[in-house]
C-alpha cells in the first residue's frame, strides 16, 4: 500500500510528517539535512551517484531550489556536477532522513515491492548497510510502513569533526550515522 491509496480507518501515513518536522528540527539547529532513498520506478534522481539502488540527497534549503516536501513527493532542483537536476522522489521511498553533523534522525521501512523487501526472514538493508529492525508492518499499521527504531548495534557515533562536502554527494571517506531521537 502507499501514501496515495488508504484504507478506511487507518488514515494518511506519517512519513511526509515525520519527514518536514525532522527537516524543520535540522533547519531550526542550524543542521544539515540528508534524506537516504530506495531508488526504484517512479524516483527521478542523477542514476550516476545511485550505489546498490540508493542515494543520499542533502535537502538544506541551501543545497535545493524550490524545495517542496508535500505528502506524495520530494520535488526540488539541485545541482550536481555542476549541472541544474530537478529531483522528484516519492515520499515512501525515504528510507531516512538525518542531521548530517551528529547523525541523529530517524529511519524508515524500504518501500513493500522493492527487491529484498519483504521476503520472508530477512530485513532490508537501511541506509549505507545499516539494517533496520524489521521489514514487516506492525498489527494494525500502514504497509507504507511505521518508524523502525534502530537495533542499538545500529547506532554509529559520528565522526569528531565532519568535513563540508559538495552538494548532493553522500560524504566522502565515511558513512552517515543514524542516532534515535528519544
């Protein structure tokens, strides 16, 4: 199921909330926010900086023109390269969305149809390898999936001094870190 079709009772999903209120949190402190996304159909991004069917965009208003985070999609342009890309992802294909300085943020399922999603006993890999802590939806939830805590094995501290890097690249010589927000 995605965003776009809701069964009766169960309501919109939370992920372009969850989404714009971790983007606002990293604005308001002065942080820079980074989305991971599952590349699949319907997900427009440079394919040249996709690796194993995922990408890093950093969404800063800074990095972004035109930066829309609607309920159904990401829309924004961007450069790359040096070249004006307009980005279009689908909502439920975040798969995170963190504070590039300290890693803090939150991760999400890898989207229901995906390749490694849903089969049967194992988890979708979540952003740089990190594996989240289930890929099946709770009783009750949406299939575009609840928030999946991290396993505490997960959580990666952030490197002591992190080093600016160009727009829209994932960071160089290390990996993003994810860190729950209680």
């Amino acid at each position: 199921m995605t965003t776009s079709s809701i069964g009766e009772g169960q309501g919109t999903s939370t992920r372009p909330y969850l989404l714009r209120a971790l983007h606002d949190w990293c604005t308001d402190n002065g942080f820079t926010p980074y989305v991971a996304v599952h590349v699949a159909a319907g997900v427009q991004v440079p394919m040249e900086y996709v690796k194993n069917n995922e990408i890093v965009l950093n969404v800063s208003f800074e990095a972004t023109s035109g930066l829309q985070l609607g309920n159904e999609f990401i829309e924004f342009k961007a450069r790359f390269g040096g070249v004006t890309r307009e980005i279009i992802v689908p909502v439920d294909h975040v798969v995170a969305i963190y504070a590039r300085e300290n890693g803090q943020g939150m991760a999400f399922p890898v989207p229901t149809g995906a390749p490694g999603a849903g089969a049967p006993g194992s988890e979708p890999p979540g952003p740089r390898g990190l594996r989240l802590a289930s890929s099946e939806p709770a009783a009750g939830s949406e299939a575009s999936g609840p928030v999946v805590p991290l396993p505490a094995a997960a959580i990666v501290e952030p490197p002591e001094s992190p080093e600016p890097e160009p727009t829209g690249q994932p960071p160089a010589g290390g990996r993003p870190s994810l860190k729950r927000i209680k």
